[in-house]
C-alpha cells in the first residue's frame, strides 16, 4: 500500500527561537490534496550516564512549558552543524551538565517526539565507566543534579512521578538491554 | 532549590491548526528575566491493544514532519472538552482506527512528549479482552492495521526500527508491568 505524501507546495508561517513552524500543501497517495503543518525542531541529544555503583545520574529542572519541576536525564538541543556528529555533542552536554566523562558510550537508538507533527529526532546514548570534573552549566539554566539507584528511576516511571518521553525510553530501553 | 519560573508577560506569536506557539516573558528565581517559547498542543491518547495471542494491534502511516512510514500504537488528539475525560477519547480512537472494544482498559501513566518546549501531554492506556466490529478511519487516514507479537514489537524498538516516543514507552512499560 502507497502511502507517502508528496509535498507540493508551502511556506514558513512562524520563525522563532528554537522552532519554526511549516505549512505544507500535500498530495497524498489517492490523489487528494491537503495541508501538513509541521513544527520545525534542530533535534536533541540524551545521555543515561550509568555510574559504578549502579545509579544514574539525574537532571530536575522547571519545565516551563509543562508548568512544574521534572526530572529527566542529561540531554540537549543541537546546534547547526552538530547533526553530523551527535555522539560528539552528547558528550560535550554530559560534560557540561554533570561533568562526567565517560569510558564507555554506546547508541542506545533513535526517538521521535512527536512524529504527526514535530520534527524532533533524539539520539540517545548510554554513558558508563564515568570520570568526574566539575560541571560547567550555562548559566541560565537552573539544575539540580541527583544519582538516583537504577531500580528506583524504573519505579519512578512505573509509578508515574517521571513523565518525561525521552527518559522514560532510555531508561527501559537501558533495562531490557543490560537485563537489569 | 526554588526553581519556578514566573509568567510575567507574553503573547501568542502563531495560530495554527494543530498547534500554537506563545512566547512568553519569564522572571527566572534568582531574580532574571528571560523568554520562553512553548509550542501549544492539544494533548492526545495512546493506547496498547493486546490480543489473546499477546499480538499488539499496530498502526503504519506516512509521517509527513519525518518523512517517511512509521509503525505506531493507536492514537489520537484530544478534542476540545475531551481533556476531562481522556479514557473516553482513547476508546473511541480505538474503536474508530481498529474497531476493537476492550473487557480490560488501565492507566499507563502519561508521557511528555518534549518538555522543554511542547505541552503536549499523552495519556497512555492497556486494552486487553478485545473484541471486534469493524473500524471506521477518518476518511483522510491511511492507515495499515497489523497485529505484531508483543515479543516481536519489542525486539523492534530495540533493534531500532521502531522509534516513535509514545510507543517505545507504552510498550515498555507494559513489558515491566507484565513481566513480559
């Protein structure tokens, strides 16, 4: 079955600061048309640094668009010319965020946010045989950094307490793949 | 460590048709002001159908914002006034995309699809005890309906063929919840 929309036409109707946003006219497969509006984002990175003793280390912060605290894992937006190299920019973010530098950094895949209408692609990784500096946040971004016990961040998103889409996919995906 | 940000100005920057974009002036706590863009949402449902067989009733469309086919659970966006009673929504996008009707329908929990700029809040369900009438799509969805083992649905989210946040979550989830 054909399914894939052609774009036929369009124009940016918001330019902003992180997103833009894009109305397309599509053909779609049976040969009607109609529009596709899509929200434009630069992509992200997300790290799950995983210590020795088997807990992972934490970012809460205020969500201002969700309106409270929450609690997530190390993660970043990227910045032109980073696509090409995202494993690069989730190290620098982990640095900067936790300042730890890990031994060990493998792929742990890739996540769409909101795939109807937002282009965001995440890349997740998963950090061990972690080393320590001082971290080095932007200035602007007020965080509280915790080592939460593996197990106890599964319970968090079972019970509820952690929402976050990114999180809440790279910890279980971590969970299956290291059978924890 | 108070971390709240305050709404002290702000306007709407973009009325689209699915979303809307606000950009607002903030009063960081330690006394900064700052912006804040927040991409508007209606909020959506998500549900996992699991069969007798531990098969999960799968949605394959075109994702215009990626471009390209992505395999999903079933779901869809709150309506206006459907945001009191998000369980009743996700029983009717049920109904209309698959045509099945659980005995069996808990909370998942409810996700973030991106907390940093979207306010997009998906409400996550179970179905299990399904029975079947024939679905009935939205004229302008195509859709490919499949039923996939449970077992073989997560293998696909961890070899990475499946990469859409909403269903990496449920699944999971579910796979913890169940012991699966």
């Amino acid at each position: 079955m054909e399914l894939t929309e052609k774009k036929t036409g369009g124009r940016e109707v918001y330019h902003g600061r992180i997103v833009n946003v894009q109305m397309d006219d599509v053909l779609l497969p049976g040969g009607k048309t109609s529009k596709r509006e899509v929200v434009e984002h630069p992509g992200g990175v997300v790290i799950l640094p995983l210590d020795e003793q088997m807990r992972v280390i934490t970012v809460t912060q205020y969500r201002y668009a969700i309106g409270r605290t929450m609690t997530e894992l190390p993660a970043g937006k990227l910045e032109p010319g980073e696509r090409a190299d995202p494993a690069a920019a989730a190290l620098r973010e982990l640095r900067e965020e936790t300042g730890a530098t890990p031994g060990s950094f493998v792929p742990l895949g890739v996540l769409h946010s909101s795939p109807g209408i937002f282009t965001e692609t995440l890349y997740l990784y998963l950090a061990r045989d972690l080393t320590f500096d001082a971290p080095a946040p932007d200035e602007d971004e007020l965080l509280v950094i915790e080592r939460v016990p593996f197990d106890v961040l599964v319970q968090r998103i079972m019970d509820g307490a952690i929402t976050d889409a990114k999180t809440v996919a790279a910890v279980l995906k971590t969970k299956v793949r290291l059978h924890l």
